[in-house]
C-alpha cells in the first residue's frame, strides 16, 4: 500500500499561478489581512463497534473511548502568513480477548509559510501524522484517496501504525510580468511499524519541477516546465522508479468566453526491482477547449500519457453549471490502455438546497495505475441527505460506495456503508452528534464481512483573536 504520487495535482496548481490568463492571488484587488488567532479543540467520541476488524466470524464487541485535542495558530500581516496545526488523541479501547488500554495515537502537525508580494509567492509546508489503522475508517477521507488514485489495499482492514512525513516548498517569480518563472521541490515519506500485512511497506517519494512562463501577448500564453520523481519502496521485490519529462503548452484566449490550451511532451519512466529493469517512454500531450456560459462552462479534452503500464489516451467532456439552489458537475468520455481496451468513465456531483433540507449525490468512474503496477478500475457513489428538525438542531443520512477492480486479474474489493447522524448544539460553544454506522467489505475469494457502530461525540472548540 505504497504511498499515491502527490505531485501531479501539486503542479497542476502551480500551473495555475503561472498563467497569467488566470488571475493569480497577488493580483485580486483584496485589502490585505493581518492579525493572529488561537484556537483549541476538545472531543470527545464514545464507539461502540460489534466487528471492527471485518472479520469473519466476528471476534466480538469493541468499544473505543477517543479523546482528541487540536491546537491552530494563524498570524497574518500584510505580505506573510504562518499557521500550525497540531493535534493528538488519548484512546482506551477494549477489544475482544484483550485488557482494556490506554494509549496516545494519532498524532499530527501541520506548519505552513507564505510570503507574497506583487510578483512572487514562496510557500513551504512541513506535516507529520500518524495513524493507528486497526481504527481507521475503511471509508473515511475518501475523497483524497480518489485523488490520489484508489487501490484496494485502501478499502481492505489492516493492522499496525503509519506514519507520513511531507515537505513542500514552492516558488514563484514574475507572476505579473510577461515572463516569469518557478519551481516546486516535494518530497513524502511513508513508513509502517508493528504490522503484520506484507501490503503496509516503507517507502519515499522525492519530486521536482522547474518552469518558465512567456506571455506572448494579452490573449497568448506559453509555458515549458522540466520534471523529475524519485519512488523506492521496501516491497517485496524492493521497486525503484525514476521519471523524468519535459512539456510545453500554449494557452490562448479564442475569445471573451472561449480558451483553448494545447500541451506536447515527453515522458521517460526507468523501474527496477529484484525481477529487472523496464523503460516506458513516449510522446505526452493534449488538447482543451473550453467555454464558459452565464452559469457554469463545458470542457472538451484529449490526454495521451504515459505510466509504469504503458501508454493510456483519454478523451473527456464535462461541465460544471450553478443552479438556482446548488450546483451540478458532469463528464463522460473514453480512455484506451495499452493493451488497446477502451472503457468508459464519468463522473456526475450534484448539490441541492431544497426547502426540506440539502442533499448531495456523487458517482464517479476511472481508470488509474497503481505505486505497484496495477491497472485499477475504481467506481465511487455517495448520496447524502441532510436536514434541520429545530433551530439547533439537524439530522443526516449518507450512502456510500467505493469499489477496486484489478483490471487483469479482474479480481475486485468494494466497500459499502450507510451512516445516520443527529447534531445538536448543546450551547454556544459546545456540540453534541450522535449515530449509527453500517459497513459491508466484498472481496474476491472471500466471504462478505459486516460492521455496525453506535457512536456519540461531545465537542468544543475556544477561539482567541
């Protein structure tokens, strides 16, 4: 379960600030903020769970007391900003066949700097967590496993502690100038301990990206960006990956509501592992049009890239348009591996507030190249309902659903949950939420594994500004 590869969407929004046909944040016209603030977190979660490790048969009742406390700071001036959020939980849990005990998990800190002028950005961060995964949510922070590209060692319970280290620190100058120039160094590291799943392996990933920026005039833009990653792992065949690629992309204006962008690369990937040595290489590009209309925009896309697997090429339409009560997201399009399979993908995202409450729905589609390899087929759905029954008072229903197929041995892990909660706030300060929780794993080769949880959380969080 090696650590997802981060620095795409890092540089992708680095793309953004380099562009000057997006506004970068130096040039909004926004009076600057400055000031500081403390605030302090307590809650406290009692859990009542009759199969916390999925098994089968159930080993018995566990029952978790967590108490977590976080700490932020923010201090702001004119040009610079600096936060830090640090958090930790006190645990006594008694699980079948076990003394009761009681220990200090999930650790966490996040220090964060940017200082900004009217053109140039520095921004570092510097985070740590640590996560006890015998009581990880086999659903929970779905949203960024998605991003990461989903594998079906996430949905599948494990045991022992994770730990993971990352450092960012990107620069930027010339952002309004016609040209100007930057670059990104990253770098994350993943380590396991007192685990018995051979899936929970160490391992690191340092990236690096240099770019330049040229506006060739109001409505023209080119960009050419260099990048190299560095990925080893302690897995069974112990894999080291190094990429290495070169782009350049023309952004340009057709007009007021219309924008096309056209990229052309190249992309080099060396594996060796105690098996041999592989080499992907090849062409990388793409095109984009989109156009914006009064509630949203529509946008048409080619992709073609290159993997450990091979060469994948993607076609894409979607839109995001704003309704009178929310908003709704869509896409549909086809991509082709290597081996010449062409699947379909999509994505759909609504959002609605309706006069009886909010309700959200999500369905998503894809095809993504695991750390190890793997051609993965992930399927994700959620619907969420959400509604107030007082003034302080609400209740809410959610389904979820997260699905892995390996596309070649066609063996497939899905994980399945409903969760109801009720929310009311005691007082001004204090919170009280309260619900049920049911999860159900299916797994290729194995028989199907059942949870239910009763839980109920008491928290506050005190502000100083």
């Amino acid at each position: 379960m090696g650590q997802k590869n981060k620095i795409a969407a890092l540089l992708a929004g680095t793309s953004l600030l380099a562009t000057g046909l997006v506004p970068a944040t130096g040039q909004d016209a926004v009076a600057p903020t400055e000031g500081f603030a403390l605030t302090l977190g307590i809650a406290s979660t009692l859990r009542v769970n009759d199969n916390l490790s999925f098994s089968d048969p159930s080993p018995g009742t566990s029952t978790l007391w967590d108490n977590t406390v976080t700490f932020g700071l923010l201090s702001e001036t004119g040009v610079a900003r600096f936060t830090a959020d640090l958090a930790g939980t006190i645990r006594t849990a008694a699980l079948p066949g076990q003394s009761t005990d009681t220990t200090f998990d999930d650790p966490s800190i996040v220090l964060g700097y940017q200082l900004e002028s009217a053109d140039s950005l520095l921004e570092a961060e510097l985070a740590y967590q640590q996560v006890s995964l015998q009581f990880e949510d086999p659903l929970a922070g779905l949203d960024d496993l998605i991003e990461d590209g989903l594998e079906a060692d996430d949905l599948v319970p494990t045991d022992g502690v994770r730990g993971t280290y990352s450092a960012r620190v990107a620069f930027e100058t010339g952002r309004t100038a016609p040209f100007g120039f930057g670059t990104v160094l990253e770098y994350d590291k993943t380590e396991y301990w007192d685990t018995t799943d051979p899936g929970n392996y160490d391992d690191e990933t340092t990236a690096a990206e240099v770019f330049a920026r040229l506006q060739f005039s109001p409505v023209m833009e080119g960009r050419i960006a260099l990048d190299w990653e560095q990925y080893d792992a302690m897995d069974t065949v112990r894999t080291s990956r190094r990429t290495v690629g070169a782009t350049a992309s023309l952004t340009y204006e057709i007009n007021a509501i219309t924008r096309m962008t056209a990229s052309l690369g190249y992309t080099e990937i060396e594996e060796t592992n105690l098996i041999g040595t592989t080499l992907q290489d090849g062409v990388t590009g793409g095109l984009s049009v989109t156009r914006d209309f009064p509630t949203g925009n529509v946008t048409a896309e080619y992709s073609t890239g290159i993997s450990t697997t091979g060469r994948r090429d993607t076609i894409e339409l979607r839109g995001e348009f704003e309704t009178p009560g929310g908003s709704i997201t869509a896409g549909i399009g086809a991509t082709r591996s290597n081996a010449g399979d062409v699947n379909m993908i999509g994505s759909l995202g609504y959002t609605n507030e309706l006069a009886m409450g909010t309700v959200t729905a999500a369905l998503e589609r894809s095809y993504d190249t695991s750390d190890g390899g793997i051609e993965n087929r992930s399927t994700t759905a959620s619907l969420g309902f959400d509604t107030e029954v007082s003034p302080n008072a609400s209740i809410g229903f959610e389904l979820d659903y997260a699905e892995v197929t390996d596309v070649v041995t066609d063996s497939t892990t899905a994980v399945s949950g409903f969760r109801a909660t009720y929310t009311r706030d005691l007082t001004a300060d204090w919170g009280l939420t309260a619900g049920y929780e049911y999860r159900k794993r299916k797994e290729t080769g194995s028989t199907d594994r059942e949870s239910n949880e009763l839980f109920v959380t008491l928290e506050r969080e005190f502000s100083i500004r």
